[in-house]
C-alpha cells in the first residue's frame, strides 16, 4: 500500500474512532444527568457503564473473526450504525431500564471499531511507523473523548441531554454511511480470499495466532489494570467534582481537560516508546497514574482542573504503548482475531469495573473509592517488568 493510501486509511480509521470514543465518553457527562433525573444509585450508575462496556466486550472477538470473511469496512460501517441508532432511541427512553438496554446494543455496535480498525491500521502501516501509526489513531479516539463531552456540555442547558443526544446520533449515521465508501476507494479491508489449501506457514499458525503466550498474557493483564483503573476513574470523576460544587459545565470542561490530556498522552506515549522503549513507558505513565489519582480526592476543584490534563496524559498514555505492542506478539495472518482478543479482556474489565466500584462507593463514599483504584493502578508495574525479555526476543525475530 502507497504512503498515501495508508495515510488516508488512517484518517478513516481515525475517524471511526473519534466517533465512537465520543460515544463512549458522552456518557461519563450524562451519568450525573440520568442519576439526578432518575433517583439512581452509584450502584446503578456503575451499571449504566457496564451495561455499553459489557455489549463492547462480548463483541470483539465475533467481529474479529467476522472481519476475516466479510472484510474490516462493512462490519465497521454496521457496527457504527448500530451504536449511533442505540444512541437515538436513548434519545427517548423514559427509564432505567430502557437506557440500560439501548447502552448495551449501542456497546454491542461499538464492539466492532477498536479491533478492525487497529487491524487496518496495521495493515496499512506494516512495514513502517506502525507504532506511531497507531499512537495517532488513539489520539483521534482522545480528540472524540475531549471534544464530545465538550460540545454537548454547551447544549445540554439548550437543548436537554435527549435532544443532544439524538443530534450526535444522527452525526454518527452519517460517518457510518461513509466509512464503506472511502475504505472500498481504497482497496481496504476487503475480505481476505482463502486459498484452496493453507501453506505449510499458514498451518503453523495457532488458531488465534499468538507468538509468545506468556508475553501475550503479560500485556494482556497490563491492559486489564489499566481499562479497569481508568473506566472506575472516569465514572466517579464527576461525582468527586459535583461534590466540590461543579455543575454540569464545569464537569464538562473537566472531562474535556483529562480527556485532551489522555489525547496528547496517546499521541505522545506512542512516540516515546519508540525512543525509550516500552518498558519504561508503560511503568512511567501507570506509576504517575495512580500517584495522580491518589492525589485527587485532596485538591480543591481549581487544583483538580488544573491537575486533570497532567493526569490524563498518564491515564490514557498507556494504551498506545499496549495497542502498538500487540502486533509484536502475533501472526499477521490473525492480527484481527488476536487484538479482538487483546481487547476483550481490556473492555470486558472496564464493564464490571464500574459497577464492582460503585458498591463500593455506596458504601464508603467517592472519595475511598478514587484512593483504591489508583492504589490497585500500581497492580501494572511488576508485569511490565516481565515483558522485558519476550519484547526483546519479538524485536530480534524475523516478522510473522
């Protein structure tokens, strides 16, 4: 693939992901909306999130499989169009249980984008910057986080939350009417042809295509640590900061602030690792991500503001670093299905976190349970200590 073709790959992809991370993160900002509204508890606030987490999870190794026979661009493109319609009869439901089901088939569409589109990307990149690649590819997905909550802060007092709601939908509607289009242009994610009989490289691949397990398990629990620490973290947020006397805006702001934080920590952390290697980067940023949760609960909400993009850049940076990683441990022929896998685990993690979290809180208070996730973040550093001596090993091997 020419540079330009995967650059504009790239972009697609990049795209796809700022429209479903805005998704995905809308709803930390409506979370205090619906609680207030509805009389929730911070157990079913938690179950709010795992309820869109929960249908991401369950799908991403269907869709991985599926990207094998029907091709990245039209499960991507359905997958979208899923998740903005669940956003728009969300636009009209009328109580807990009705948005706890259009989140999970909204979650359900989602599923698709993190695995097919780390897998164009891949593809597009595979003999060059694949890990800067896919750093900016997760910064458009922070830009998405940054700029939705954002803009949907300034016409929720207009327009109300279900208005706002729908109007987004309608966004996301479109981009998955395009994203078929452009990618067919470009002659990617196409299905993939099966050959009559598998070569004897292809029979030596392992069903879900894993190089190195142990390594693979790794940075699999890595990633674990930090979906859970990040998802409980973004879900109780706002509620630390309403406590202090923020209204809807200023929560708004707030996640804007961490969320543009974690876009540049995404962008810049995929750099880095380039330079500095993935073990210091991962054990960098998951360090400063529990001593920056851990400091939180004590700031006043100005100190909190200005904390939030520091710490973002710590939270987010990781993933960047984890998501390039993958590609090093696995067989290009199953790069879909193995980061289908990767993914699952992460999401999977981030759908029970919220909700195991906020049993906690309705016990002991935001303010105990912000000290315990960054407290359990710290979990991540002795498994990236281990990932030492298999990277080293993937970096000398010829690729698979």
């Amino acid at each position: 693939m020419s540079r330009t073709a995967g650059r504009a790959v790239l972009t697609t992809a990049a795209v796809a992901h700022f429209v479903h991370d805005g998704f995905s993160d809308v709803v930390y900002l409506l979370l205090p909306i619906w609680a207030a509204e509805l009389g929730l508890s911070y157990t079913q606030v938690g179950l709010m999130k795992t309820a869109y987490n929960s249908g991401m999870a369950s799908f991403q190794v269907p869709a991985g499989i599926l990207a094998e026979r029907w091709g990245e661009r039209r499960l991507l493109a359905a997958g979208t169009a899923v998740t903005a319609c669940g956003f728009l009869v969300a636009g009209t439901a009328g109580g807990f249980g009705a948005l706890l089901g259009c989140l999970l088939v909204a979650g359900l569409g989602s599923g698709v984008q993190h695995p097919l589109s780390s897998s164009l990307v891949s593809k597009a990149y595979e003999t060059g910057a694949r890990r800067l690649a896919l750093g900016t590819y997760n910064f458009s997905g922070d830009l998405g986080k940054a700029a939705v909550p954002l803009a949907a802060a300034v016409v929720l007092p207009w327009l109300g939350w279900r208005a706002a709601t729908r109007a987004y939908a309608l966004l996301g509607l479109a981009v998955a009417a395009l994203i078929p289009i452009v990618l067919a242009r470009l002659r990617a994610g196409a299905a993939t042809p099966r050959a009559g009989a598998a070569s004897a490289a292809q029979a030596a691949v392992s069903r879900w295509g894993i190089r190195d397990a142990r390594a693979y398990g790794a940075l699999s629990t890595i990633y674990v640590i930090d979906n859970a620490t990040r998802a409980a973290f973004f879900t109780f947020l706002p509620f630390l900061l309403v406590a202090r006397g923020a209204g809807v805006g200023t929560v708004g702001l707030a996640l804007t602030l961490v969320f543009a934080g974690g876009a540049a920590g995404k962008l810049a952390c995929g750099a880095l690792a380039e330079r500095a290697g993935v073990i210091r980067t991962v054990v960098a940023t998951e360090v400063a991500t529990g001593l920056g949760i851990l400091l939180l609960p004590s700031l006043s909400l100005g100190a909190s503001l200005a904390a939030l993009p520091f710490l973002g850049i710590a939270v987010n940076g990781t993933s960047s670093v984890l998501y390039g990683t993958v590609a090093d441990l696995v067989h290009q022929e199953r790069r879909a299905r193995s980061y289908a896998i990767f993914y699952t685990l992460g999401v999977g993690t981030s759908a029970v976190a919220p909700a195991l979290y906020g049993l906690l809180t309705d016990r002991a208070g935001v303010p105990v349970t912000l000290a315990t996730i960054g407290a359990l973040g710290f979990l991540a550093v002795p498994f990236a200590l281990a990932l030492r001596q298999p990277l080293a090993a993937a970096a000398a091997a010829p690729p698979a």
